[in-house]
C-alpha cells in the first residue's frame, strides 16, 4: 500500500496498489489534482495537495483507496499505555 497526507492530520489516504486497476476515475474526479496515475498505471496520492475529502474513495470501483486513521503513541505526553488517551 502506498499512503498520502502525512502533513499533521489525523488521517491519510492509502492506495492498495494489488487492487487498483488503473481506471482514472479518482484522478478524473479529485477536486484537488492530487492523485495521478504511475508508470505502472496505478493511482499515486500526493499527500500535500491531498485534503482527506474522500472523494477518490467514494469514486473507486475496486476499493482500492481508503482513509486511515493516524494511531496515538504509545507514550502520549506524561502517561503511558491506556492512560495516555483518556
């Protein structure tokens, strides 16, 4: 899987490249012109132009594009482990 959006938001947008068949339509469709498609005619995500709309996961006929959610460190500020989040 190839992922975008690592520029501090709390999710990212991944492309399963075994999945995706090279269609165009996420690339016809991002209101962004972040996506495009590699010399292998995969989609490739540029994660600073990428918003995280989901727009090209909606559109993708094969599910080859999904949203992940960034998990928290471990060690989150002066607490560890489940103590960290609450």
């Amino acid at each position: 899987m190839v992922q975008a959006k690592q520029n501090g938001d709390a999710a990212y947008m991944v492309v399963n490249h075994d999945w995706c068949k090279g269609c165009g339509i996420c690339e016809a469709f991002c209101p962004k012109s972040a996506i495009s498609l590699n010399g292998y005619n995969k989609a490739i995500i540029d994660g600073e132009r990428c918003i995280t709309c989901r727009t090209c996961e909606s559109f993708c006929p094969d599910f080859a594009i999904a949203r992940v959610k960034r998990r928290l460190p471990v060690n989150a500020g002066n607490e560890t482990g489940l103590n960290a989040r609450q």
